[in-house]
C-alpha cells in the first residue's frame, strides 16, 4: 500500500463536484489539465509533470467518474500497486462493455473470486500506477519540449502493432490502451482489473455493477 498519492485529471471544463469532494475528504492531492482537447497529450502532460512531485503513486481518475471513499480505498489500498503491477476499477465503456481486456475468456464476476484479473489494457477512468513505473519508461521514450513551458514524454501515445492481445492482425491502440501497452513493454507492468471496484460514469446507466454480475468478456 502507498501513502502518498497524485490524482491526475484531464477535464474539458471541470471536474464533477463529488469526484473533487471525495478526493478531499480522504486528503488526497489533485492535479487537474482543464480544457485541452487534445487528451493524448492532456494525459501525457499530467503524467509527466506528476513525476516532478513526491508522491509514491498516481490515481489516474475521469472528471466525470462517480466515486465514493469506499472505490479510493479500495484501489489505493490495493496489492497490485508496485513498481511492476498497476490496477484499475471495474467499469463500462460508452458502448456498455467492460472498459478492459482481460487475459483469458472465461466470464468475470464482479465482487467475486479471484478477486484480481490479469489485462493486457483497460480505459484510464479510474486506476492506480507506481511512480517506479513511469520513471522506468520515461527512460526509454523522447523528451519532448515546447518554448516556455515544462518538458514531457508521450507516455500515451497512440500506435499500431502487430498482433495485440493475443490477436492476429494490426491493431489500433488508442492513448489509453497504449499507456498500459508502453508499460508492459517498456517496464515490465502487469496490469490488474479488481472486480471488488466497480464503479462508473456519471454518463451511463447503470452507474455500476451490481455484486455477482457476470461480465462476459467475450462480447
């Protein structure tokens, strides 16, 4: 468990008040980039300038994402944060299917056992990385630098590849499914779905899951 975390925020206009409520009641620092539409970079600028802070961890969380005390603690406290394993709450897409892609077939359920699944990738709405991490990757990946303002890294950076999650073909990977491919393959980090955090969007219902849904992550 880490003790001292960042949450890092890319907003259009603003961050949804219960979110920004939750974050302070639990004493919990935030770093919002509002009103870059480009969210490649957006995150990619937050991620970096994060690392300029001391904290221990990075709480990667939508502006839009209803959380409670009981969804912080739950990923915070987390086993899966360490310089090699990282974690992300259990929520759907736009679309209504698991914002995730899971190592393995077999169907998941929410609230049940294993606890944890491992996944090639998963949205970047409300999951937890190591600082470790990101310095190890940051290592591997070009400076880039604008007049007058602080140097990044395009840690979220979209690519084609070949082959992705163990499916033939090219693959697109958009900025968020990207980060955890550049982790994985530049650092060496598992990522972790932790089907005893469900949450959601404000934008969608249900909210959540309910405890025993059954994701089937073959649709």
């Amino acid at each position: 468990m880490v003790s001292k975390v960042l949450a890092l925020t890319p907003a259009f206009s603003h961050i949804d008040h219960t979110l920004a409520e939750a974050l302070r009641a639990k004493g919990i620092r935030s770093v919002a980039l509002v009103g870059c539409s480009d969210l490649v970079k957006a995150r990619s600028i937050l991620l970096s300038q994060a690392l300029s802070s001391d904290a221990e961890a990075f709480l990667l969380v939508d502006a839009d994402m209803v959380v409670t005390s009981q969804h912080l603690d739950a990923i915070l406290q987390s086993e899966k944060v360490t310089p090699t394993d990282a974690v992300t709450g259990a929520y759907l897409s736009k679309q209504g299917s698991l914002c995730a892609v899971p190592i393995g077939r077999d169907p998941i359920e929410i609230g049940g056992s294993p606890r944890f699944h491992p996944c090639f990738a998963a949205g970047l709405g409300f999951s937890v990385v190591h600082r470790q991490s990101l310095e190890t990757a940051r290592t591997k990946l070009i400076e880039l630098s604008e007049v007058g303002r602080f140097p990044w890294w395009p840690f979220c950076l979209p690519k084609i590849v070949d082959a992705a999650f163990g499916i033939a073909g090219n693959r697109y990977l958009g900025e968020d499914y990207s980060f955890w491919h550049t982790l994985r393959q530049l650092a060496g980090v598992q990522l972790w779905l932790d089907t005893h955090c469900a949450i959601g969007h404000l934008s969608l219902m249900p909210l959540g899951f309910n405890q025993g849904d059954m994701i089937d992550v073959n649709a």
